[in-house]
C-alpha cells in the first residue's frame, strides 16, 4: 500500500509575526541544538531547537529564543557565517541578512552585551542568495547570483568578475542552490518548473520537470542528500504548496500546504524541512 505523500506539519513553533524566511545555521557550531534564525518584517530572531528525531526524551520539538535584533525594515533573506559557535566562550553568533532596501546587514553578538551590525552597500539590484565561504567566512558572497532574466552567475570575488554562467531559458528565475553535497550541481526554479544543472556539463539544464500550477518560489538542497531537494510554489489563494523530491522518483515524496508559507530550510543532519508561516514555524519530516 503506497503511503499517501500530502501531509501536514510534523511540528510547529508559535511566532509574534509573520515570518517572511527561515535559515537553519548549515554550518557545525559546537552544539547539541541547531541555530535556527527567522526574519519578520523588522526583526530577526535566533533560537535553538531540538527535535524528538535526535534526543529521545523530547517529545516532539523543543524551541528556545537566544535573541532578538532588531533590523528596521523586512528581512528577505538570512546567511549564516561559519564563524558562529555557541561552545565558545563567550559565544559567537554572526549572520548577514539581505532586505527589500538593497542593503546587506551583517550582524555579530555574544549574546550579551555585544550586538553589533555594520550595512554592506554596493548592490543596485535585487539580491536573490547570499552565500558566506564555507572555509573563510570572511568574505560574504552574492557568489552566486540568480537573476530573475533567468541566468545564474558566478562570481570570483578576488578577481571581482563572472567566472561562469547558466541559463535556464525561462522566466522568472526565482530561486537558485548551490547543492553542498554535490558542489557540481545547482538547482533552481523558473517559471513553473524545476531545473538542476551539472556544471561540467553544460550551461543548460540536465534535467527539468513542471513543479507547481501558480509558479513555483523556492528550490533548497537537502544538506544530507545531494539527490533530495524541496521547492515552494507562490502562495495560491488559499495556501501555499511544498514539495520534497528525490531525484530517482518520477513523483514527489512529500507534498505539504502552507497558509501563506514563505521561506524554507533543511535541517543540518536530519531529513527535515522548515518553512515560515502566519506566526508560526512549520516542520516537515521525510524519509531518506
């Protein structure tokens, strides 16, 4: 008997505000919990949170604030530093987040007395990802940017230009990934369909595949998998759809719907889903 793929929430987490997006930190940060950080329209929360998959006597999530900052205008996108570890002493919690004002904010605490951000100016456009150096941290990088025209570029920072380019040959080009599993594929949604590129192979996609009816949103690789991946389709008007896919199954494994979701995230070790909702935060679980 095939198990049927639409669910609801495994979890959720109670928000004062919308959430506009969600980032669990990718990165290892010297503790038990995972960092998760969630932006409104002028705040960003950092919190911890376990889940019943990884600690056998928490009954289902356990969520805890570290802080709140203050960001002044709605947050459209969070990339955490490696930098950031909680076993530290004191701790170091550094973030960049991306907003409607064009403006990068970078922002470090302690989670005491030092909270500090400093705003990185020079983009004239939209920015669509960023993405720190996972073996530097200090250079943040829109190393790889989607433009909405439908080309992924990306950028050397060092010689300061484009060194490659894909195209997707649709439009709009909403959301692009680099795999971390599998640093040769990107994935990517445009128009109504998904899109993964191997790099070495050509600039047009290997493989495409229609997704969602209204336009798909968002494409994140799976941390744990390099064949797992999750899209979000615009909110509908009623809900918005999320879906997990797995790349040797014709159909998706998961399928899950949102009152206006927006935002998503994987899990750094578990094969788990965050998306943000109307003051909450959801969590899907599927199987590997």
């Amino acid at each position: 008997m095939k198990q049927d793929a639409t669910r609801n929430a495994a979890y959720t987490v109670d928000c004062e505000d919308y959430v506009h997006v969600v980032e669990f930190n990718p990165f290892e940060s010297g503790n038990s919990g995972n960092l998760i950080a969630y932006g409104g329209s002028n705040y960003v929360v950092v919190g911890t949170c376990t889940f019943q998959e990884e600690e056998a006597d928490i009954e289902g999530i356990q969520y805890k604030t570290l802080r709140t900052f203050h960001h002044g205008v709605r947050v459209d996108g969070i990339a955490w530093s490696p930098e950031t570890r909680l076993d530290s002493l004191p701790p170091v919690i550094k973030f960049c987040t991306s907003a409607a004002d064009l403006k990068i904010r970078l922002f470090t605490s302690d989670l005491q007395d030092k909270n500090e951000y400093k705003v990185l100016e020079g983009h004239s456009d939209f920015i669509n990802g960023l993405v720190f150096n996972p073996k530097e941290g200090e250079e943040i990088a829109s190393l790889m940017v989607a433009e909405k025209n439908g080309t992924i570029r990306f950028y050397d920072l060092m010689a300061q230009q484009a060194i490659l380019s894909l195209e997707s040959e649709q439009m709009p080009l909403m959301s692009a990934h680099w795999c971390l599993k599998n640093t040769l594929r990107v994935g990517a949604v445009a128009g109504n369909d998904w899109l993964i590129w191997d790099i070495t192979r050509s600039s047009y996609p290997q493989e495409k595949r229609p997704v969602h009816m209204d336009r798909a949103c968002l494409f994140r690789w799976s941390t744990i998998n390099e064949n797992l991946f999750a899209t979000t389709g615009y909110p509908g008007k009623m809900a918005t759809q999320f879906q997990i896919h797995h790349l040797g199954h014709p159909q998706p494994v998961l399928i899950g719907s949102v009152a206006v979701g927006s935002g998503l995230s994987w899990h750094r070790t578990l094969p788990l889903c965050a998306i943000g909702g109307d003051h909450k935060l959801l969590f899907w679980v599927t199987e590997m």
